[in-house]
C-alpha cells in the first residue's frame, strides 16, 4: 500500500489549526467552499468540487488539538477505503502538521495528481490559519 504524506509547520496555535480541521466552516476556508455534513465521530463529510466529484468523508476521529482522522467512503474508486490524517504537534513555537492520505493500493498518475493536489491543499490550510484566507476550491483566492 502507498501513503502520500507531507511535513509541514503552520505558525498558527493549535487551536486554530485544529479547528480550520475539525469543523465544516474550517474545511471549507482551505479545502472546498463546498463542503457539508457533521464533522464528529461517526460523523459524514462531503466535499464536493463542482464537476469534478465529491469526496464523502467519515469521520474516525477526532482528538481535540492533536488529531483528525477520516475514511473515505465515497469518491474515485482509488480513494475508496483510505485513511486521511493530521497530527498535530508543536515545535519550534509553531504546529506541525504530519499528514498522510494512506492505504492507496497503488502508486500511480492518479496517486501523483493527488499528491500534487494535497500539497496545494496544504499551503492553503497554512494560509487560512496564518493570515485567515485559504485557497479553497470555489473560492475568490482559489487559483485554476
């Protein structure tokens, strides 16, 4: 099994990170305007990208200032059955983002794309946080 995975430092407090994570107004501030559902365990995300699809999310868990993990349950058949996560830590006087989209069964051009696309998606977390404007897919700051 293939894992995307990404490293990064927000200069934000946890608290702000985690909640641009663990609620449908965070969520939609850096990944998609477009995202609906209850964002708690057992919980049903969807994440919709116009004509591109949607991602529907269930909600594994969520430990406040430390972790979110999802599965998705609906999407491409190559994302049915992964694990999407974020760790969160802090160092350094920041927090440290460790996530991981996990349980790919292979690692290819779609695999790629989306790791280009989550690093995209990344940044915009980091901005949303830092400066309280992300690039979410539909917004006025998303770029094509």
């Amino acid at each position: 099994m293939a894992a995307i995975k990404h490293l990064f430092h927000i200069n934000a407090p946890r608290e702000k990170v985690y909640k641009a994570l663990s609620t449908i107004d965070g969520l939609a501030g850096w990944w998609t305007k477009d995202t609906t559902g209850e964002s708690k365990v057992g919980g049903v995300i969807d994440f919709r990208f116009g004509g591109h699809g949607v991602n529907t999310m269930k909600v594994k868990e969520l430990k406040e200032n430390e972790s979110v993990v999802w599965e998705c349950i609906d999407s491409a058949p190559e994302w049915i059955g992964t694990v999407i996560s974020f760790k969160l830590d802090e160092n350094d006087g920041k927090t440290r983002i460790r996530f991981t989209h996990d349980n790919w069964k292979e690692a290819g051009d779609f695999y790629a794309s989306c790791c280009f696309s989550w690093g995209r998606y990344m940044e915009s977390l980091r901005q949303l946080c830092q400066t309280g404007k992300g690039e979410a897919f539909g917004s006025d700051n998303y770029r094509k």
